[in-house]
C-alpha cells in the first residue's frame, strides 16, 4: 500500500545513482529507492545479515503479508531467530556499489 506522503529531498547525485540502477534493474526510480531504504533499514536492524539474508528476510515478510517495520524491529531484538532461519553463505562476495556516472 502507498501513500502519497510528499517529497524527499536527495542530492542530485544521488538521483542519477538511483536513475542507473533503476534503469539497468528494470523498477522505477521510486521503487528503486524504496528498495534500498528497506536494505538499509533491515541492514541497521540486523547488522549481522549479508545482502542475501537481508533479500531472504524481505521475500520472507512479503509471503507472510508484506513488509511491516515493527514486526522486523521487534525481530531485531532477538537477532538469533532470524539469523536461524536463514542458512549462512558459504562464501561471501563483494557488493557490486553503484557510483555517479559523469558523462
């Protein structure tokens, strides 16, 4: 569900950063954003988990009825039922950063 809440403010290369990846993942500028709050949120929360986890926990919470922030705060206290239920990788890669792109 989304709320016409208003504006964020964000810089202008931070724009074109989500206008790149946007474009090469297929999603909106928007949903693209959102996305990435919700990594960054879930990252703040649960500091232990990779990006894998973090993706895991996010289609976790979509199948059991969306993304619900107090829910996964509330998970957050105890960091060892999440991490449980999501197997560990086995080998860790670097994360692919998206960088401003000057023409």
């Amino acid at each position: 569900m989304a709320f016409d809440m208003g504006i964020v403010k964000i810089s202008d290369g931070m724009h074109e950063n989500l206008r790149i990846a946007s474009d090469a993942l297929s999603r909106s500028i928007n949903a693209q954003a959102e996305h990435w709050m919700r990594v960054g949120m879930l990252a703040e929360l649960h500091p232990g988990l990779d990006h894998r986890e973090i993706c895991q926990l996010l289609i976790r919470a979509e199948l059991a009825g969306g993304f619900d922030v107090r829910v996964l705060a509330a998970e957050s206290s105890s960091a060892s039922t999440i991490t449980s239920k999501v197997p560990r990788a086995t080998k860790r890669t670097k994360p692919l950063m998206v960088t401003e792109v000057r023409p």
